[in-house]
C-alpha cells in the first residue's frame, strides 16, 4: 500500500507549483453522537464540495455561486499555512467566509501543507497547522463564527508508515492546543495514510480520540479513494464508525483516482445517505497530474458548465447533492442571492420578493416620515456616493434613500502597529444630531430594498460602541424585496465578548454599512421605511447630518466636530473591552487627543453631549 495518494493529488499539488437567526451566543455546531447538530439544535448533514482556494484564489468569486447551483451545503475549502504554499491570510479567511454565507453554505477549512507529513519530504508537521490556526489573523476572522465555520485542523497530515502512536499523540497535542487557544469550534480530523486510514488507525481509536477533546465536538473524516473500490469496504469502514457512536463524514471521494483506480462513488453516496452521514466530493475543478487525475474534477469549467461525469453522478444522482443536501436550521429565512430573486413568504422574519423582474421601486413607497438621512465615510480612502448631498431621490414616482459604497480592505493585523480600519455607510437618525430617542412599543424594522455587497443594517443605539450593535446581515437582492423584522431577529456581532441588551429608549437611528474586509464595493437602495409599532414623533426637517468621522495616527485620536460642544470620547478593542475614555470641551473643527496604543480592530465611539 506504498503511497497510496502520492502518485494523484501530491502529483497534481506539485505540477500547480445576512441576518441569519441562532439562538444562543457563540452556538456552534455541536456532535451529539453519530448526529452532527447546528447552532439551533437541528441536525444537519454535510453534502457538499471541495475547493481548492490555495491555489486557484482568483477564482473564489466564480465557483462559490456555481457550487451553490448544485445545491451543495458544504465547501470543505482548501487553504495554506505559507510552509508550502502561499499563506491564506486572514482577511482572505474572512472574505471566503462571508461569499459562503451569501450563498447559505457552511464553510468546512482546512490547510494542506501537512499532507502525507513523514512520507512527504515537503510536508510540515501537525504542529504547523495548530499554529496557523493560533496566528492573531486567522483567529480574529474565526472567533465567534462557530455556527457557520468547521475547523479540519490539517488535510491528510500523515502519510502512509507512520506509527498509530504519533498519529494518536500529535492529534491529541493539536486538540488540546486549539481549545487552550479558546477555539470552540467543531473540529473536523482526517484519518492516517494520506486520509485513506486504510490501515484502520483512526478507525479503531474514534473513542480515544473524542475524549481527547474536553467538549467532545470532534469530527472525523475518511478520504475514500482507491482504497474503497467495493461496495463491502464502503460499508465496512461506515458502519463500524456508526456502531461507535460517533459523527463521520466522507471527507474527500471522486468515482475515479486516476487511470484504473475506480472508487465506489455510487456505493458512498448510498450508504452515507442512509447512515445519515456527510460526503464532500473532491474537487470543483482544478485538477491534473497523475495520468487521468484530470478526471476528479466535477465542473470542466470554473462556472460549473457544463459538469464532468463525475460532477452529474455527484449532483444529479437519486443521493447525490441536488436531492439530499438540506441547508444548515441557522440560514432559515433568508434567500441566497438569485437574479431573479425566488418568492418566499415563509413568515415573520423572512424576505419575499416584490415585482420580481424589475430594478425599479414598488409604486407607494414611503419612507415612513422620517427625513434624518446621510452618508458616512472614513478618512483613508473609501468612497461614497452621495457625500455632502442627502442621500434621498425620486425614482420611479417613490421617494428612495439609496448609496453606493467602496470600502478599503482592512490592514492585516500586526501587533503594535499603527492601524487604521476603514467604515463607509448611509444612515437614518430619529433626530437631529443623533439624540436618542425612545421607542418603545416598536416591534421591529419593515423595509423594501435592494443591495449589492455585504450590507449590513444595525440599530444605532446611545452608549453602544460602534461596531457592536443589534444588526442584520442582509441577502443580496437585485430586485426591490420586502424584509419584515422583529427585535428577536437582530443580533450584536458574534464576536463581541460581553453582549448586552437592545435598549429601545436609547435609540439613535438605523444605519447600512458595507463590511468587505478584503476591500470592495455595495449600494443599498430604499423604497419603504417603517418601524411598526413606534407612536413618537420625529425630525422632519430637510437637513443633511454630518457624522463625525475619527482616525488614529501614532497615539493621536483625530476627529472633526460638526459643531461646538461636550464630547464623550469612548475606545474598545475588538473583544468590546474598554480601553480609554475622555470627556471634554470642543469647538467646531479637527479636534485630536493623546490615548494609549489600541489593540486589533479598535472601535472608536465619539458622542456630542
């Protein structure tokens, strides 16, 4: 059984040279004995793809909607630690992150530089994995992601000879690492021998191994190539993981591995189906080498047209993706992005599409009598449009508060350094000068728009340091759609350390922010703006609001007062944790401060008394 994987996918590796609704904070999936439970409680079953971001980066953008047309759930997506191949940064991380979530899909990662360590003379150790995913960058992008994020700590990271020893104690040292590094996460292993296991060593420790890790949320996964050309060593290997109460998943197959390696695809897919465990088929596209490893590609073209015969087997078979993949309990309610947009009416919460076909506002628009709108941008370079002017038009005989955003990419991360984070949005205030207002009696937020990007509305509260507030991630929409909201929808960022409560008499407005944090662009356009049940009055004065922006510059805070007057100067690191405050006296103008050096993504709050 010499090099059972060396002669395909290393050859292949070489010659490349929203809002969603969870119900509990920082929920997770979570193994329940050989059921795999989301962030709700629901059982969910991976069946989804493979794609190999590390070396085909460029096409991220492309092949993520066309896996989701085959109606995957999953993208196991490969990435790098840097000892091999390029390092995957964490603003990459984030923004493979949030393409899957715009298309309802749960994102399986994993770094491949560890494949077929100690027969593999350039792969690196088990340990290199753990330190990557312990590195500040990929941390920051992965913390508080847990419902939508599943942790396959390394691809293949032994080759075949290796003792069942090291492979036992190495995995035992990563897992207590990453839950000692504060990663709550479901962890996904792979099995030894270049994933295959065929010599049963992960097989016959799967107890072991669970209790390695102290929150008993441990994946595993078999890669089953060559190795399962029969039917009966198909079910052999899944049955007896199922008998020992544990969650497993195909993590890697194809029909083939290569010229006169058949796999019993067809067997896998059956069998995984009907012991209601998960299969992610190897890979999108990408594939060559070894004589015949071309095959294992499932699209003949990054757009998923047309599809391989092993891509139609996958997708088009009675268990394959287009018939069995259910989308994760945590994506209920919201629609992935289509042009046109699909009608839904699945209830409170949800969005259904008005006038699919048309870009042009609904006739009867209203923006609910409030006036208080403007746009917001940061001073290192992002744009909006309109800025200066109220971002309020006639369109199509409606009144629409619309904006087009472009948003720097964030710095990365480097400890110590003088960074600043780029914001750009447009906002609706209750009244002038953003005095907050009560609400209470409000229900919600009912809205009909259309976006582009990664836009997302939050309740802009008094006290609450920016960044943290209750928001919305909304679906992208080409087409004017109607979302109607309760409160119990919203939710502060996942990874704010200490959530608090949505207070309704404290509230400013609303805003729309673009959040691309590798860079990019977005708009939001809005036809109809009400906030049901909300009795107060409100500003109705045509008056352009100027928001006041900040930026850090060696330890001076700067910012531009609109006016004269008390200023409440708030700073929080990215964990919500207050780092510096000041009052004082300013007139109109660029005012600045002295403060201690901030920590990753720093959160300024600057309020006019």
């Amino acid at each position: 059984m010499k090099n059972l994987k060396i002669s395909s996918k290393i050859a292949m590796l070489v010659a490349l040279t929203l809002m969603f609704t969870i119900n509990s904070w920082a929920a997770g999936f979570k193994t329940s004995g050989t059921k795999l439970l989301d962030a709700n409680g629901n059982e969910f079953v991976m069946r989804g793809v493979n794609h190999p971001h590390a070396w085909y980066a460029s096409q991220l953008n492309t092949a993520i909607p066309a896996i989701a047309a085959t109606g995957a759930n999953t993208v196991r997506v490969v990435m790098a630690t840097g000892d091999r191949w390029n390092r995957t940064s964490g603003s990459e991380v984030r923004t493979i992150i949030n393409k899957l979530k715009e298309y309802k899909m749960i994102a399986v990662l994993e770094v491949h530089d560890c494949t077929g360590y100690g027969e593999d003379s350039e792969a690196v150790d088990l340990s290199k994995a753990v330190d990557y995913w312990l590195s500040a960058d990929i941390k920051k992008e992965l913390m508080g992601e847990e419902a939508f994020v599943i942790i396959n700590i390394a691809n293949e990271p032994f080759g075949n000879g290796v003792s069942k020893t090291d492979y036992l104690n190495k995995h035992k040292t990563a897992i207590t690492r990453l839950r000692d590094g504060g990663y709550k996460h479901a962890l996904m292993v792979d099995g030894a021998s270049w994933g295959q296991d065929w010599d049963n060593t992960m097989r016959d420790n799967l107890a072991t191994m669970l209790n390695y890790d102290p929150d008993k949320n441990v994946i595993f996964s078999v890669h089953m190539y060559e190795v399962y050309g029969t039917e009966a060593k198909v079910k052999s290997y899944l049955q007896t993981a199922k008998n020992a109460g544990v969650h497993l998943v195909v993590g890697e197959f194809a029909d083939s591995h290569g010229t006169n390696k058949p796999v019993a695809a067809e067997a896998i897919l059956r069998l995984t189906v009907e012991n209601g465990q998960g299969y992610l088929g190897w890979s999108w596209k990408g594939n060559s080498g070894a004589p015949g490893i071309e095959q294992l590609d499932i699209a003949a073209n990054w757009n998923g047209s047309p599809l391989t015969s092993w891509g139609d087997l996958l997708v088009n078979n009675s268990n394959g993706l287009k018939a069995k993949a259910q989308t994760a309990s945590v994506f209920d309610g919201v629609n992935p992005p289509v042009t046109p947009p699909e009608s839904s009416s699945s209830g409170e919460g949800s969005s259904s599409s008005v006038d699919p076909g048309t870009d042009l506002p609904p006739a009867g628009g209203d923006l609910g009598g409030f006036d208080i709108w403007y746009t917001y941008v940061d001073a290192i370079g992002s744009q909006v449009d309109p800025d200066g002017t109220k971002p309020v038009v006639e369109e199509g005989g409606s009144m629409v508060a619309k904006a087009s955003f472009s948003i720097m990419p964030e710095p990365e991360y480097v400890e110590g350094a003088d960074l600043e984070y780029p914001y750009v949005g447009m906002a609706m205030d209750f009244a002038e000068n953003g005095v907050a207002t009560n609400i209470t009696g409000a229900t919600g937020i009912s809205l009909t728009y259309k976006s582009a990007g990664a836009v997302r509305m939050s309740v802009a509260q008094s006290g609450m340091p920016g960044g943290q507030e209750w928001g919305y991630d909304l679906p992208v929409t080409a087409n004017y759609t109607t979302l109607n909201l309760t409160w119990a929808d919203l939710m502060q960022p996942s990874w704010v350390d200490s959530p608090t409560d949505l207070d309704l008499t404290k509230i400013q407005g609303v805003k729309w922010e673009l959040k691309e944090s590798a860079g990019g662009d977005g708009s939001i356009a809005i036809s109809s703006f009400a906030i049901p049940g909300y009795g107060g009055t409100t500003a109705l004065k045509s008056q352009i609001v100027q928001s006041i922006n900040w930026r850090i510059s060696g330890d001076q805070l700067q910012w531009n007062m609109p006016r004269s007057g008390g200023v409440k100067v708030e700073v929080f690191n990215y964990l919500g944790q207050k780092m510096f405050s000041h009052r004082g006296d300013y007139g109109a103008g660029m005012q600045s401060i002295t403060m201690p050096a901030t920590a990753i993504r720093p959160i300024v709050k600057i309020s006019l008394d």
